[in-house]
C-alpha cells in the first residue's frame, strides 16, 4: 500500500496525486512493477524501513506492506 508522508502526516495517495499532472488516469501515482514512475527510489536509513521515494512534485512516498 503506497502512501504519502507530509512532516508529521501520513496521507492516502488519491488525497495528493488526484491534482498532479504525472499522476495515471485514475489520479494515483504511477506505481508498476514495483517501482515508482513518477520519482526516485531513496536509500534506506535501515533495513526494517520500507521502500520510499521522492515524486517529481517532491512529496515523499512510502510502500507500507
């Protein structure tokens, strides 16, 4: 489940992609296979953290399973 850090909130991805143009059809970021589209893989502070990206709109994105 792909969701959006913002400071001290956690967010649900439709609430901050529905607005941007390099969001999918659907107004979700442009998760496949994996991987963010739309931004940057971030190294991992630890091992226990999950996957986290930066968008292109420069909002913080994390793959919680």
């Amino acid at each position: 489940m792909l969701v959006v850090l913002i400071e001290d909130q956690i967010l649900a991805p439709h609430q901050v992609c529905q607005s941007c143009l390099l969001a999918d059809q659907s107004g979700q970021p442009r998760w496949r296979q994996g991987q963010l589209r739309c931004g940057q893989a971030l190294h991992k502070i630890a091992a226990s953290q999950p996957e986290q990206y930066q968008c292109m709109m420069g909002f913080r994105i994390a793959n919680i399973e």
